[in-house]
C-alpha cells in the first residue's frame, strides 16, 4: 500500500502543486489528490514516474544552488580584485 501522506510530503517539499505534479507525470490533479488521500492507488508505471519526476526536481535544485553558488563567487572575486 502507497502512504499518501509520502507523496504529500514530497509534493510540497518540492513546491509542486497537485496540479504541477500531475502535469510532470502526466495525470490529473484529481489523481494526485487521491493518491494523497488513498482513495486511489498509482499505477506502478506512474510510481515510477513519482520517483522519477522527484529525483529529476532534485538534481534540478542542486543545479539550480550549484550556478547560484558559481555566479556569487564570481561576482566576489570581481569585487575583491
């Protein structure tokens, strides 16, 4: 059985909207809300997708931190030359 309150969790640790969520894995919002609540079960194909899309926001993120990281230290380095 899926813990609804999983999916949940990491939807909104992300900032991903059910509707965002659903749009990543190709479902409706309504099929996010029920796996939420447990009303519905994903389909292994979609659970697949679920870890999929997470790891892909992750590595997005740490991307993300990685060029903010790069182009703050450039801007330090031009400030203390």
């Amino acid at each position: 059985m899926i813990n609804g309150n999983v999916i949940k969790r990491e939807r909104c640790k992300r900032g991903l909207s059910q509707e965002q969520l659903g749009e990543m894995i190709h479902v409706s919002k309504v099929s996010i809300c029920g796996y939420e609540k447990g009303t519905k079960t994903p389909t292994l194909e979609n659970l697949l997708k679920l870890e999929t899309t997470a790891e892909k926001h992750i590595l997005n993120s740490l991307k993300m931190c990685l060029t903010n990281c790069k182009s703050n230290f450039l801007k330090l380095k031009l400030i203390n030359n």
